[in-house]
C-alpha cells in the first residue's frame, strides 16, 4: 500500500466524469494531489501550468486521443520525462505497443485492481524521485567539476607565472656561484669547497625543475613546437646514458634491440629527455646491487623503448596516477622525487602521438615503456 510519504502530485485525464471519479477516490484516499480533466487540450494546459509529478491518460477521447496527448508531451523539454500511465480498457497487443511507442512507462487495462493501480503508481513515483535526485545530483557534480577545472586553470596560471618569475633570478644564482667556483678553485677551504659544489647541484636541480615545469605547460597547452627530424635511438639512449653519469655506477646497466641502428622522425631532444627521466627513474628505486635493462623492439608502424628495472615495483592503485603532475607513486621513499618527470615523459610522448605506460608487480620490479609512430603524422 502507498503511504503518505508517496504523496505526489497527480494529473488524471479522461472524458468520462464517473471514470474520474473513480480514480480521484482512490487517488485522494492515499493523499495524492488529484487534478482531474476532461480532455487531451485541458490536460496539455494543466501540465504546461504546473507540471505534475505523474499523469494517469485514457486513450479513447473526443479530438484529441491518449497517444497525440502523450506525443506532446514527450515533445515539450519541461515536460518530457514526466512519467505516462495510460489507463484504457483497450487491451489488444497492438494498442499498448502503440501506448509505449507514444512515450508511456505503462499501461493499465479496465477494469483495474485497486491494489495494482496503486503498487504502479507509488512505483513510477519513486522512480521519477529517484531520477530527479539524480539529475540533481548529476548537475551539481558537473558544477563542482567545473568549479575544480576553474581552480586548476587558475593554479596553473599562478604556478606558471611564478615559476616563470623565479627562473631569472635562479640563473643569477647559478651563474654567480659558477664564478665564485672558478674564482676559488682548490684555494678555498675543503669545507667551503664542498659547500659551493653542493649549493651548485642544488640550484641546477631546481632550474631544472622549472624548466620542465615550463616545458609540461607548454606541452599541456600544445604550443611546444617539435623539432622533427630523424634520429637514431642508438645514440640517444647512449646519450641519455652518458648524461646520468656516475648514477649509473654500482649498477647493471644493459641495452638491447639497437644493433639495427632504428631511425624514427622525432624531437631527438625532448624524446633523450624522455629516457633521462625513465632511467633515472629506474636508478633511483633499484638497489645497488640490481639490474637495469633498456630494451628497443619495432614492428612496421611503431617502435617500443622498454625499461626494466629490480626495484621494488608499484601497488597497482599507484598506476594509473603515476603519470600525473606532482603526483608520487612512493611518498614514504626516501628518493627524492618532484612529481613532474613522468608527467613531463606522459606530455613529451602524447606529442609524438605515441603511448607511454607501466607495468609492474611489487616485488618484481617494474618496466616503464613508450610506442612512438615510425612516421610522426
């Protein structure tokens, strides 16, 4: 039975007086709010008036039937997700598939059972609720996305223009300790040596951080212009390698698959930086005592950079935000980690038109690979 937290508002259209008597008794009993009328037009007025929450339509009417007025209802936007019951003592197959084809949610044949016509309405009642919570829900969802989408617009702004600011002033820093570096040389004290070399790696770190905190803002914005011509990724993972340097020591360092010399039209530049980043990665998070192993593969379209490593791997919770700005997959590691080398990978590789992902199993290790087009279209 329908309670009286059901009550909804109700139009009921038939153009027999005694039918809407009927239905108003059993309506008003369960504490619906019952407009009846008495045809298609007055019906159509009422709903545009004030739309109800349910309409309960017979279909055989004088000028205007059950099926045009469900028609148009489902043709006026305020209007059409109201739910149609139709209530006919039409009971052939080809009028209630007719019925539904107008826009009905169902159909009752007369004569009714009390109980029935009831269990349907508090049903569709509770649907429409539900629908209508829902769409509330949806659009303030889609406000609060929007709302989010308006703060990192604006963060982005105001990180961009801040970083923008601070590289002059860094270089400055830079440039004067690489002169007092010269200027000293091995006459400072040992302490002050060390010092000076220390304040040096310091700043080139963080000039490099805001150089590619620039460069993801212009690859995020796609006006990072890309220096296509042909390059061979033998040497530019050699050169890669040659730029970590002594990072690489106390480690097994491997390369495969570049015997063929493998040419690709890429940005040489940005795709080294590119395997700076992912073996620089593996070198942090891999002990000393294990493995890296840089491995190149193509098929007629694509070719595919692989690079393993024995570190400790990533839960896979982790994975799909790895790539993410100053997102980090390890927050309680002790390896120091910006947040913004995988995301500059994602960016510089996305670029190319290319793929770039992860896999990995904790415990095992982890192997971060890209797939760039043979042909950059």
């Amino acid at each position: 039975m329908v309670e009286s937290k059901d009550t909804g508002d109700i139009l009921v259209v038939d153009d027999r007086p005694a039918n809407l008597k009927v239905l108003m008794a059993l309506l008003t009993e369960r504490n619906y709010i019952v407009r009846p009328v008495t045809s298609g037009a007055l019906a159509l007025r009422a709903a545009k008036g004030r739309p109800p929450d349910l309409v309960l339509l017979d279909i055989n009417m004088p000028e205007m039937n059950g099926y045009e007025v469900c028609r148009r209802l489902k043709e006026t936007p305020e209007l059409k997700d109201i739910p149609v019951l139709f209530v006919s003592a039409l009971a052939e197959p080809l009028d209630k598939v007719e019925a539904f084809s107008a826009g009905g949610v169902d159909y009752i044949t007369k004569p009714f059972e009390t109980e029935e016509v009831q269990a349907r309405i508090a049903t569709h009642l509770r649907l429409r609720r539900c629908q209508l919570q829902l769409e509330e829900q949806n659009r303030t969802l889609q406000q609060s996305n929007e709302r989010l989408r308006e703060l990192e617009v604006l963060r982005d702004n105001l990180t961009n223009m801040i970083v923008h600011d601070m590289r002059s002033p860094i270089t400055v820093i830079l440039g004067c300790l690489q002169f007092l570096n010269d200027d000293l040389g091995v006459t400072a004290p040992p302490d002050s040596q060390e010092d000076i070399q220390r304040a040096l790696a310091s700043t080139r770190r963080l000039l490099h951080m805001i150089d590619t905190l620039l460069d993801i803002s212009r690859l995020e914005a796609r006006s990072l212009p890309l220096n296509l011509k042909p390059c061979r990724l033998r040497d530019t993972i050699s050169g890669a390698i040659e730029d970590l340097g002594a990072l690489t020591r106390g480690r097994t360092l491997d390369v495969s698959g570049t015997d063929d010399a493998i040419e690709i039209t890429c940005d040489g530049e940005l795709i080294r930086r590119v395997l700076d980043n992912l073996i620089h990665n593996a070198l942090k998070f891999t002990p000393e005592e294990g493995s890296i192993h840089v491995a190149v593969s193509r098929t007629h379209e694509a070719v595919r950079v692989e690079v393993h490593d024995t570190g400790p791997g990533i839960p896979p919770e982790y994975r799909i935000k790895i790539f993410d700005k100053f997102w980090q997959a390890t927050p309680k590691s002790k390896a120091h980690s910006s947040g913004l080398g995988l995301a500059f990978c994602r960016l510089a590789v996305e670029a190319h038109n290319g793929r770039i992902g992860v896999d990995s199993e904790v415990g095992q290790g982890s192997t971060f690979w890209f797939e760039l087009p043979m042909a950059i279209s």
